[in-house]
C-alpha cells in the first residue's frame, strides 16, 4: 500500500504481479500500476505507464471492502477507458446486459452500476477528482520505492 488521500487508498502493483479474477487463472500484469480503491464509490482505478495502451483503466464495481492487507469487489463488466491518445470508451456494456439477466442483478445494483459509468465518464472526460492528476504523485512514490 502507498498510503492514503481524500480520493481513498493508493496502492502499487508492481510488473509481474499475478493478479486473479474470481475462480480464473491467475494472469501476469506486463508493467506497473498504481491503483486506487475509493472508500464509497462503486469503481476501482488504475493508472498505467507506457508501453500500456491505456492511460486509465476503471471497473465499475461494487464498493471495494478492505479485510486486513486484501481488498475485494464485485466487477460489474463496465469498464471506462481512457487511451494514451486521450479517447474515453465505456466498455462491455454489452457484457454488462448480458449479465444482468444471467446472473439476475438486483435493480439496486443495475442503477448504480449506470449512475457510475455516467459519473465516471463525465469526471474523467473533465479531468475532476482523482482524475485530474492526483495519481502523478503516488506513481512517483512508488518508483522511489522501487528504486530503493
């Protein structure tokens, strides 16, 4: 972990660090990223550094719940993206539907999964928030530690 701000806690994941979702294999993360989880929003952030194609990557997910050193959340499939060329995407939104009716979401969980991405794509679009910038500062924190 890197500590923590007004936007919630930042933590470092390093280049190789196995990552596993839900029963999934686990896979291997190529490059470093700084990740935020919010204390009592529905998304988790991560930063990434070139060569990653993203510049932002979010999952909309269920508020991210902190036991001790491991923090767990629910993706909800949207994703919203913001490429190295300053494009935003909301994806899996197709994914999103069809998980609805599959995995029979509640109507609760439907609205803010939405009112989420909606929030998301409008803060990160303005560079509001956590997404104007704050994370320039936890990424070099976690470089001085790297290199220590």
């Amino acid at each position: 972990m890197l500590g923590e701000d007004e936007h919630g806690v930042w933590v470092d994941v390093p280049g190789g660090t196995l990552a596993r979702k839900g029963d999934a294999p686990p896979v291997t993360w190529k490059t470093p990223v700084t990740m935020l989880f919010p204390r009592n929003a529905w998304w988790t952030a991560s930063f990434h550094i070139p060569p990653h194609k993203s510049d932002l990557y979010i999952d909309v997910t269920t508020v991210p719940e902190w036991r001790d050193d491991e923090v767990t959340m629910l993706d909800l499939d949207l994703d919203v993206i913001r490429l190295r060329n300053g494009r935003l995407i909301l994806d899996d939104e197709d994914e999103f539907a069809e998980h609805q009716l599959l995995l029979n979401y509640p109507t609760e969980l439907i609205k803010q999964a939405e009112e989420s991405a909606r929030w998301l794509l409008d803060a990160v679009a303005k560079r509001q928030g956590p997404f104007g910038g704050a994370h320039l500062a936890w990424q070099a924190k976690s470089i001085m530690n790297a290199s220590n």
